[in-house]
C-alpha cells in the first residue's frame, strides 16, 4: 500500500548473491534451501493478501544449531531476516517488505522443527519445537488428558512458535491466562546466532530478569523461537457451550458480570459477535455449504436471525450433572431477567464445535466479502462498541462496519469491510480509530501485535520513554537491525545504518 512510499529504506543491507545460497545449501542441504517460485510466492504474501514481499530464498532449518548458523551467517552479511511461522499473522509482521527494488531478505521457516521434547503429566509442562503446529499439539495432548492453554481460528496452520513471538490470545484467555503466564521456558536464538537457553519447566525462578518474557510477542523483532516449554491444563470430562442472542449491547455486559459471578470457576470463554458479523459468516457458510451441497453445520442455530448481538458462552469443569445445572440456571436467570432473548445449548459435541465454527469464521468470511481494514483494540467493555457505531455514522453507507471479539477480555475486533481499498475510506478511519482508542487509554493492539502495520502507531498506546528503552532492547540484541526490519517500533529505532 501507500506505506511502502513513506518508508525510507534501510540501505546498509547485502544484496543476496550466489555464494550465500551455496552457504545454504552447504549447511541446510539443497532441498531445504527453497529457490521455487510458487513456494516463494505464498511465503512472500500475507494470510490476508495485502502485503508482499520478493524475497527469493526460504530457508527451512532442522535444528537449533542450523538456525543458529544461519543468523550468524546472515548477520555478518547483512543479510534481513523475516522468521515465519504459519503465516497466519494479520498484521504484515510474516512476510518481507520493501524488498522488491535489491534482494535483501532471507525467509526462515522452523516448520520443520516439529518435534515434541517431552511431556510430563504430574506438572502439565509440555516441551517442544517451535514448529509444532498448534492443532498437532492439542491433538497430542488430547490422547494424554491434556489440552493446549491457549486455542484460536488458524490452529490448523499457526505454529507454537508464532504464537509465542505474537503473545496470542484467542479462545481461552478468559480462563488460562495469556502465554506470559503459560510458557514456562523458551529457547531462543539470537540475531549474533547465540543461542539462549531459557528452557526452564519451572512455575517459580526468580533468578534475575526473566528474559523470555522479552522473546514473548516481539515479532521476530528481537530472535528466533526455536523451542517452548508450556503449561498445559488437564482436559476436564464437562464442557458446555451456550449461544445465545442479546437485544442490546447493555445486556451483553450485563450477562458478562453475571457470567462471571453465576459460573465463576468454570467459564472458560465470552465471545461476541454483532449482528453484521453474523450476516457475513451466515452468507459465507450458506455458500460454502451450498458447494459441499450440505446444509448443516454453522447456520445461525437460533430460530430467529433477527438479534443484535450473539454471545457465545463455554464452561468447562470436572463435574457434568453440577455445571450443566449450574449452566441451566444462569441460562433461565438471564432469560428472566431479559438478559438474554433466545439461546440454544450445545447438545453434543458436534453441535458445540458448529457453534464455535460460526464465530471463527468471522475472519475468513470477511476476508471473502472484500477488502477488510483490521483493528484489534483493548478497551474498557463499557465503551467498547461506542466504537463501532461511531464507525458506523462516520462511513454511512460506503462500508460496512463489524465487531466481534474476545469481549471477556476486552478485545474488540473491529473491522471494516468494503468491495475495494480505498483512499476516501481509509481517511474516515485513520487515524480516528487509534486517537479514539488512545482518548481511552486503550491498546491499538491487544493481541494480534503491531507488525508492519501499526510499527509507527505505536505511540498511541506506549509512551515515548517506553519505546526509546525497547529501541535500545533492539539495538542491544540485534545491532545490525537485520531480524524482521520495519516491523514492530519505528524504523529509526529498529534500524542502524
Ligand atoms: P506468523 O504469522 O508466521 O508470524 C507472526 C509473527 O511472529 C511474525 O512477526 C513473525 O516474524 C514472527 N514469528 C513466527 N514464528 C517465529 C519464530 N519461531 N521465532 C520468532 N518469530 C517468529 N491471534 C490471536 O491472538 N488470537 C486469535 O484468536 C487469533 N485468531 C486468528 C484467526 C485466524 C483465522 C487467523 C488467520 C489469525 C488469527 N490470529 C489470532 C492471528 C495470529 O497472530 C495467530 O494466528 C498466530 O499467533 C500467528 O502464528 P503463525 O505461526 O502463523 O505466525
Ligand atoms: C479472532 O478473534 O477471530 C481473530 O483474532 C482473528 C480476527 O481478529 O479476525
Ligand atoms: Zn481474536
């Protein structure tokens, strides 16, 4: 987009040449040394198709060491660096950019690094490779009565090490806590090709500053998360789901505080999703389903489709006749008291995971109704979609504007959908957005991180002598600026000439 022309170029980066890529090749072997168009293509665009990169190598190591050699190689090169997970990220931190005019970028992929260490089942503390796709894990973890502590859309592709370097919220923070608290370790490697071992399984180490913390939603910005160790809670025998249709945004937290009293220790996720966000995936599912000629699944499983708001509400506990009472009565409760307006129980597991199809498909259906312009913002639930409806009187009929998100967490997802990217759009809603969310000391990015996109915005949620201690964080542990250039902080603190 127009960001690429504002951007001045970090000019002190190596042109890629020949003997690099026999380097790689002698380190990696040829067939992990990837020259292939295609291949490149997708590892050089976003999940959602807005920025690009052409870098023209992917590197796929196999072992820490070989990540370690590689970053040693690249940095004494001056070679940039993008690591890459899933590519699932949705703020252009993922692929390369301003690349296309000297080949400077080297894509690294640890996908191949998808081992898994070692389980303890007294302790819970899972160990493995940074590659592990998150779904593969939970799979694991499922055969052993565990499960992940952390869940999301894009399980199927995002790895555990994208999701540590994005501090990822998702599905259950409400209930586990973010990955701050879960990863227990983490083993890292450095932009110099040092190699960090922070690979504790340990809940208490107060032995000086807990540097994994550091590693822990930096983006690639600061090293390369080549293993984990995390904290996976026991698979409790009683999960219920409940989607339910609120007349009012008013209700919506009302019916949040009463979650939260009436179900305490067994909520395990609040989700919302308003009645346009509903619209797009009913339109998208219809579609899809009409393809697969099969017309169940992720329809609105309420009987009317004329609601304003839908939650989603999911308990999980170890003891089935006491929570679904307990759920039961908070239902009939809240219907009494006009909390809620209809709402269904999920009677068995397929029809929870219908349920759960239809709020996380909110992102591919927006990504199928046109361009989508993506805000993922903290803020306080009571002003939350005030937002959303400002949005709403300031585009009128030019775009639609949807909200969704984590409302147990106070995230809202705000997004604004049109048939094209346009200038005229664009001005209506930057920079009121980040001014709106900073008036209320909100954050611009409550869990997808700042990327590409909001790298400059960062100063509507962090104050200037914060950032200038992270740009000397940047410029300690990678001096060369080569890990993930223009991503996360300002390019002058992210980049040394
Ligand atoms: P990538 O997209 O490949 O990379 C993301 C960032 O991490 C980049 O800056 C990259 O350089 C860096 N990175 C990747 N791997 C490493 C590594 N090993 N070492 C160092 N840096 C690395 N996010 C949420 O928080 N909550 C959600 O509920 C959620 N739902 C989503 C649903 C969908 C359908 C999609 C497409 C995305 C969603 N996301 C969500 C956004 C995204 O952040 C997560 O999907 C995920 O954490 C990214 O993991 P990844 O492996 O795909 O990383
Ligand atoms: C979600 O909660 O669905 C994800 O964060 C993805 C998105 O915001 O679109
Ligand atoms: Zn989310």
């Amino acid at each position: 987009g127009s960001a690429a022309t504002e951007i001045q170029r970090n000019t002190s980066f190596s042109t890629l040449n020949v003997d690099d890529i026999s380097y790689f090749k002698e380190i990696l072997g040829e067939k992990n040394v990837i020259q292939d168009k295609d291949v490149l293509l997708n590892a050089n665009t976003d999940w959602m198709r807005k920025y690009k990169g052409s870098s023209k190598l992917l590197l796929q190591p196999k072992t820490t060491n070989e990540v370690s050699q590689i970053l040693k190689y690249c940095n004494s090169r001056r070679l940039a660096v993008v690591p890459q997970g899933g590519n699932t990220g949705l703020v252009g931190g993922s692929v390369p950019v301003f690349d296309e005019v000297k080949s400077c970028h080297v894509i690294i992929n640890v996908g191949s690094m998808n081992n898994i260490i070692a389980f303890d089942k007294v302790s819970g503390t899972l160990v493995c490779e940074a590659g592990c796709i998150l779904e593969n894990l939970v799979s694991f973890l499922d055969d052993q009565g565990f499960i992940m502590p952390l869940d999301l859309g894009a399980k199927g592709s995002c790895q555990i090490g994208g999701n540590v370097s994005t501090n990822a919220g998702g599905l259950r923070l409400v209930r586990y806590g973010s990955l701050h608290g879960n990863v227990l370790g983490l083993e890292v490697v450095l932009a110099n090709g040092d190699v960090l071992d922070m690979l504790g399984t340990l809940r208490k180490d107060n032995t000086g500053y807990d540097l994994k913390h550091l590693f822990i939603g930096s983006e690639g910005s600061l090293g390369i998360v080549t293993k984990v160790s995390i904290l996976t809670p026991l698979k409790l025998s009683s999960v219920n789901l409940a989607f339910l249709a609120c007349k009012d945004y008013f209700s919506c937290q009302k019916l949040l505080l009463e979650a939260k009293s009436k179900l305490g220790e067994i909520l395990s996720a609040f989700e919302f999703l308003d009645n346009q966000a509903m619209d797009l995936v009913r339109y998208f599912w219809l579609e899809k389903l009409k393809v697969l000629n099969h017309l169940e699944g992720a329809r609105n499983p309420l009987h009317s489709s004329m609601h304003n708001f839908y939650v989603l509400i999911e308990t999980t506990g170890s003891n089935e006749s006491y929570d679904r009472e307990k759920i039961e009565a908070f239902l009939l409760r809240s219907m009494e008291d006009g909390l809620i307006s209809d709402g269904v129980l999920a009677q068995d597991i397929n029809q929870a995971s219908s349920f759960w199809r239809i709020r996380e498909g909110v992102p591919e259906a927006l990504m199928k109704a046109g361009a989508v312009y993506k805000y993922d913002l903290s803020l306080p639930v009571e002003k939350m979609y005030d937002l959303v409806e400002e949005m709403r009187l300031r585009l009128g009929q030019t775009a639609k504007v949807i909200g969704y998100g984590h409302l147990g967490d106070g995230n809202l997802h705000l997004n604004i959908s049109a048939p094209q990217y346009n200038d005229a759009i664009f001005a209506q809603i930057e920079p009121y957005v980040y001014e709106w969310t900073s008036k209320h000391r909100g954050s611009i990015s409550a869990e997808h991180g700042l990327g590409l996109m909001k790298a400059n915005k960062i100063f509507y949620s962090k104050s200037p002598e914060t950032v200038q201690v992270m740009g000397s964080i940047k410029k300690l542990l990678d001096p060369n600026g080569i890990l993930n250039p223009y991503k996360v902080l300002p390019y002058l603190l992210s980049s040394y000439h």
